[in-house]
C-alpha cells in the first residue's frame, strides 16, 4: 500500500515511508505510555507490567536498535522540517499552495516532536514505576517484620 496525497499542484505524490514508521513509532510510545500510567490495583500488577516492559527491552536487541534507528530517523525529520518552518518568511505565504506546504512542514515538525518527547518520557515513566515498585517492596517487608 502507497500512501498518495495532493501536493502543492494538486498532483498527487507519493508519501515518504519514514513518515508513516515515525506515526507507528508516536503511537507505540503512546499507547505504553498510557498503560504504564493507568494506577494499578496493586504493587503485584505493577511489578508484572514492568517485568514485561523491562523483558521485551532488555531481551530484544533488534527492538532496540530498531528503536534506536527510528529515533535517529526521528530527529532527522525534525529538524528538516524545522528548517523549512524556519526557512519560510512571512511575506512568502502569499498562495494558499505555499500555505499548504507550510501547514504540513508545521504538522511534521508536531509529529516528530511529540515523538522524541515521548520517547524521554516513557524512559523516565518506567525509571519512576520501578522505584515505586521497589520500595513498596521494601515496606511491605518492613510491615511484615513488625
């Protein structure tokens, strides 16, 4: 399946492939992201959804440099559409093509920007979720003492 869309002369192009790996990559991050911060009933759950998390990163390589590329690709992407954001001048935005291009310069550089912002917060996010499962560990063991 190719991705078609109008460019700016009403011809139709092919969309780059990245573009749609990149999206892949917003809504992966996205949907872990929600499951690692739904609450959890209890400390067991929690330390199941980590193990999983931790398992899959820590067992697949191919996942991570997989990862790794698209976050490399990622941030390529950003800043060739910051710098046709930025290499625009107002008095250019005369036609409404040149407007359309601007608008999907302007909805990449969203795109691959929430992208790399969830990647660092999804790593944080389990950083967190981990401490927390530790050291409700460490009082639930402390309670069991006493």
């Amino acid at each position: 399946v190719i991705l078609e869309y109008p460019d700016s002369k009403g011809e139709r192009e092919k969309m780059d492939p990245g573009w749609l790996l990149l999206f892949i990559l917003l809504v992966t991050e996205a949907a872990a992201l929600s499951i690692l911060i739904l609450p959890m009933p209890n400390n067991t759950i929690r330390g199941w959804v980590l193990n999983f998390f931790s398992k899959t990163w820590a067992g697949s390589n191919i996942l991570r440099y997989m990862t790794f590329f698209l976050l490399l690709l990622n941030v390529l992407y950003f800043g060739s559409s910051m710098s046709s954001i930025y290499s625009v001048e107002a008095f250019d935005l005369q036609t409404c093509e040149a407007k359309l291009d601007y608008f999907r310069h302007e909805r990449n550089s969203y795109i691959t920007g929430f992208g790399l912002f969830l990647f660092v917060v999804l790593q944080r996010i389990v950083m967190i979720q981990t401490q927390l499962h530790d050291t409700r560990d460490k009082v639930k063991a402390i309670n069991k003492k006493n």
